[in-house]
C-alpha cells in the first residue's frame, strides 16, 4: 500500500495521515496493522459483527491494560455502506480481505462510500485476493480444490468477476493502482481527486 501511496501525485505522506478507517475490521488485526503503517494516526475500525468489535474492544482493553497506553484505536459497529461517519474525515481508507466476502453491488456501495469519507486527495486501498494470480489459476483448474475453496465462499464469482478498477473508477476515484503482495493477494490503490468538492 505505501509503495503504491509514493508514486501517486497529491496523495499523502504515510507520516502526515491523521485518520484511517478499515472497513471490515473485525477484530481489530487490520487496524493494528495500520497503526504500524501510519504512526501518527487515529485509527477508526468498522464491522457489521458485534460479534468481533466486542471481541476486538476486549482484546483492545486488555493490550492498554498491560502496556499502560492508550491506543490509537476505535472500532464501531457501522455498516461499512453507510457508516455514519463524518463527510471529509478520513485520509486513508483500508479494505482488507472484505471484497471476497461480499455481493457486488456491497462492494460497489462501500466504495462510494468510502470515496465520501476520504478528504480531497485521501487514498482508499484495498488488499485482496488476486484471482488471476497462478496460484488462483491452480485452483481454479482443479475441480477439488476448487469446489472446497467455493464451498466456504458463497461470493466468490461476484468477486472474481467484479472489475475492481473499475469500479473505484466509478466511485469516482483516479489512478487505480496495483502490485501483487503475495502469490495469491493484490494491493489496490486509488486517490480521490484533489480537485474533488
């Protein structure tokens, strides 16, 4: 993601990101993740789990409880088509492995979504499964594996057949990017137009 964030004009720098939302954070991993990521930022975590943002809160809890320290970290329950969340208020949004999870036309409404959230010049990232990766294609050509895989993912042809791209283009976002993060996992990155009102 910061690889990708340096080469896009008018997005920020990793050190001046004041606030980071993650979409689908369960838990809370991702979001400690993008604490390491952008030191200086607040840190917002969404999920439609109560589930795991009462988990994430607890572990959460237990982690300042030990170290003494506050963290830089807040995870709500929000649907992440309809947060709530202030217009303008974020400079990174995150999406890591949501967009599998997901029917199309989610996907297509969290961008949007997101795109009101990001200030002129936010970055909305996503990491996902690269389906056309060789790995996938391995998959894929196995009836087995195959069947397994899509046994435990009801929404994998949406996702598989979604232009990712294309749909943050849509959104109305500019310069999606994207480099492999692994033999099976993408990095998507797109800017909100500094020019956007």
């Amino acid at each position: 993601m910061l690889q990708l964030m340096s080469g896009m004009p008018g997005a920020p720098e990793p050190a001046t990101v004041q606030n980071v939302l993650d979409v689908g954070c369960a838990a809370g991993v991702s979001s400690q993740a993008l604490c390491e990521l952008f030191p200086a930022a607040h840190i917002t975590g969404v999920d439609l789990s109560p589930y795991m943002i009462a988990v994430g809160r607890y572990h959460q809890q237990q982690r300042e409880q030990s170290s003494g320290q506050k963290e830089p970290v807040t995870l709500l329950h929000r649907k992440a088509e309809d947060t709530k969340l202030p217009a303008g208020s974020f400079d990174v949004v995150s999406m890591c492995l949501v967009a599998h999870e997901l029917p199309q036309h989610a996907t297509r409404d969290i961008l949007k979504e997101a795109y009101r959230l990001l200030r002129p010049g936010g970055v909305m990232a996503i990491m996902e499964m690269n389906p056309n990766s060789p790995a996938f294609q391995r998959i894929f050509s196995n009836v087995f594996a195959y069947t397994a895989f899509k046994s435990t993912e009801p929404w994998l042809m949406d996702y598989i057949t979604l232009d990712l791209h294309g749909a943050m283009t849509d959104a109305g976002f500019e310069q999606p990017q994207q480099t492999e993060n692994s033999p099976k996992h993408r990095a998507v990155v797109a800017l909100k137009p500094v020019s956007a009102s």
